[in-house]
C-alpha cells in the first residue's frame, strides 16, 4: 500500500495505484451495467470508468478529509454517468434546448420568487407560449438523469440506479436518502398539475394514457407536464444533488 502524501508521483506510483484500483471500475461499472438496456456494452462503461480512475488518481488531494478510494468511486462513477447521458432519450440536437429551458425555469424562478408558469418561462425565453408549447412536446423524452430511460408508456425510477440494494455500505444508504430527501423537496417546489403527473407516473407506474384518463386531459397535455414537471427536477437536482459538485 502507499503513503499518499503528495499527488505528485513518479510514472511507477502512478501506474501502481491504478492497477490497485482498477477492480474497482470493473465492480462499479458492473453494478450500473445490471440496470441498464441489453444494448449497452459493459466494456463502454468500463472504459469510461477507467478516465475517472485516471482522474481520481492524478487529481487526489491527501489533505482533504476521504481516502483515494472513496474519491476514485465518486470520480469513476460519474465518469460512467457521464458516458451514458446520451441514453436519456434526447437526441444531442436537442440537449442544447434543454439547458435552454432548464436556464429559463431557473432565470423565471430568481426574479419571480416561485415556480413561473408556463406563459412565464415562455417569456423568459423570448417566445410565444404555444411555441413554447411545443418544444416541451419535442422534448417529451428528457429524463431525470443520465441512467434514466423513458418511453411514453413505462417509467423508470431514478433511484433504482443510485444503490444496488445488495450493496447496502454506509455511504450508499445516506447518498440515497440524500437523494430521496432532495427530490422530494423539488416536487414540492413545482405546480400540483405536474406534481401530481409525475406521483402518477412513477410512483403509481401508470402511463400516459391512464393519467390522461385521470385527468380528463388530452395525452399531449399529459406529455407536456411530464416533461415540463422533469425539466424542472433536472435543474434542481443538479444545484442540488452532491454528484453534480466538483467535490468529495
């Protein structure tokens, strides 16, 4: 084993701790794979975990309170995350209109001192409401984070993905009531309509067409507060949620 005293390490140190840490990718990256589509390469997300062990390793500050081996976890599975965000549905042409919208609810948010409306983020983009409208209709398939999938007709909880209940260490068991905690203050902080659309959605696993009969709305409304109501969580989530910060 080795004394980290210094991130400044000779090539031999350096190629040292990451064979020692390598099992590590492999472990975390196989727990992801298991949740994921079949179409996902396992291979790909070790890879990608590989560039967070390299980071972790090189980036390693002895004198902040974790050791390198829970950093490497947190650098090697957002790496991972990272790899896989092109998997929530949403075509990269359009990613650049959800940071737009997710900017306009946050900008909305700062000068209103509540949850703007529809009309009201329309405004702070600069365009009408029916086009606004319509861009939460293309974007219908925007997910709440990276490992996130899905479709019109079945939902996904995010927190399926943040620790395998066999797995249950200390660290696992806060990082998801942290989670749970962060998300459940974002879904009070949005409209009863979209609330209520996403209660429904993931917590009582109904589609779109049952909420719509629910609701007595027409499905594209449906799909519109879904993903308004989504777009809404992912910028919270991401002031919010710890993985977003460059931290320990």
């Amino acid at each position: 084993m080795y004394s980290y005293l210094t991130v400044e390490r000779s090539a031999e140190e350096r190629e040292a701790l990451i064979l020692e840490h390598l099992p590590q990718v492999n472990w975390i990256a196989a727990r992801i794979h298991e949740k994921l589509p079949p179409s996902v390469e396992l291979d790909d997300l070790i890879s990608a975990g590989i560039v967070g062990l390299l980071a972790a390793v090189d980036n390693y500050d002895p004198n902040k309170n974790a050791t390198l081996k829970t950093y490497a976890e947190y650098k090697i599975r957002g790496a991972i995350l990272d790899s896989i965000r092109g998997l929530d549905g949403v075509p990269p042409h359009k990613r650049k209109r959800v940071r737009q919208v997710q900017e306009a609810i946050q900008g909305a948010e700062q000068k209103l001192q509540r949850s703007p409306d529809e009309a009201e983020i329309a405004a702070e983009l600069g365009i009408s409401l029916s086009e606004y409208q319509q861009w939460v209709v293309e974007l219908r398939a925007v997910s709440l984070g990276s490992l996130e999938a899905i479709d019109e007709d079945e939902g996904v909880s995010l927190l399926k993905f943040i620790s395998d209940d066999g797995q249950e260490t200390p660290a696992r068991i806060l990082e998801r009531r942290e989670l749970e905690r962060i998300l459940s203050d974002g879904m009070t902080k949005i409209p009863e309509n979209e609330r209520l659309v996403l209660s429904l959605y993931y917590k009582e696993e109904l589609n779109l067409r049952e909420i719509a009969a629910i609701m007595e709305l027409h499905i594209t409304r449906i799909s519109q507060l879904r993903a308004q109501g989504i777009l809404r969580l992912r910028g919270y989530l991401e002031r919010k949620w710890p993985a977003g910060r460059d931290g320990y």
